[in-house]
C-alpha cells in the first residue's frame, strides 16, 4: 500500500512550491511557469502556472485543434487577446477556450504588476496548434507522457502525397 508521501506526490502540486522555468523573447515575451501535471497520475489533464512581468506576453497568439484551455486569474489584471479582440482580465476570472480556429487567444499583461494566473487544458493527442500571426503549425503526438512526434513549419509547403516514397 502506498504511504501517504507517496500518495500526495502522485495526486498534490502546490503553485508556490513548484520551480518556474523562465520564457522569455524580448522585447514581447516574458513569463514565468511551471508545468503542474508533471510526474503526477493526471492522464487527461494539464495545468500549468503562470507569471507573465508587466508589459509581457505569455506566449504567441494561437489556437489549438484538439485541445480545451481554461485559465483562472489568480492575482493581477490586464488583456486576452481573442478572436481579434482585446477583452480585460482581472483576479478572480475564469476564461473557457474551446478547440478550433475561432478562439486564437493570448493573454497580455498590460499592467505595472506581474499576471499570475492557471492554466488547465485537456491532453489531447496528437495535437494541432495553429499561429495566425506568424502562419506556422505546429503538429504534436505524445502518450500523455512522452513526445512522440513534432513537426513546426508554415502553411503552403505542402507535399504531394507521393513525395520521397519509393
């Protein structure tokens, strides 16, 4: 039988125990995160915490195909780039994104505070995720685990079927 130890690290995270990796690209990108799921028993499930610095972007605009995002404000305010629009962002709000290419999102801080805030998403597998600012797909596939495939390139550089077989 597993010890309560055991059992906690298999099925607890706590976002402030947890050793944030910086994202940065200046002069847009610049966050803070850690990916919460790691090394748990979630199997369908990801979540992530995230600090962007004032006047940062969490990440390029995008949308994915398969995969459902919530993010859950949890200190901080400032803007969710979606679907072409700005709409405000303050603590305590909840953002539901569904699949597809009508919800392309980004969420800016556009404050002089950092922007923490959780993000939880389905792991759908394989995974296409689109950037309509800078035309790039990225396809992945994994076993909830490990990477099993990715592939990043822009529209338009489409092969013919047969291309390369024998």
């Amino acid at each position: 039988m597993d010890t309560a130890a055991e059992l906690a690290a298999r099925l607890i995270r706590n976002v402030d125990d947890v050793p944030l990796e910086a994202f940065v690209r200046a002069p847009l990108y610049d966050s803070r995160g850690a990916r919460l799921a790691a090394g748990t028993a979630a199997r369908k499930l990801g979540a992530s915490v995230d600090i962007v610095a004032p006047g940062g972007r969490s990440c390029p605009y995008h949308c994915h195909h398969a995969q459902e995002e919530m993010f859950i404000v949890l200190e901080g305010h400032g803007s969710l780039r979606v679907a072409g629009r700005m709409l405000p962002l303050r603590t305590g709000d909840v953002v539901f994104i569904p699949p597809g290419p009508e919800y392309p999102h980004q969420i800016i801080n556009t404050s002089e505070a950092p922007l923490k805030y959780l993000s939880i998403s389905t792991r759908e597998t394989p995974e296409i995720c689109e950037y309509p600012d800078s035309g790039k797909y990225l396809a992945t596939a994994s076993d909830g685990q490990q990477r099993r495939f990715r592939a990043l390139q822009r529209g338009g550089a489409d092969l013919d079927y047969w291309d390369g077989e024998p």
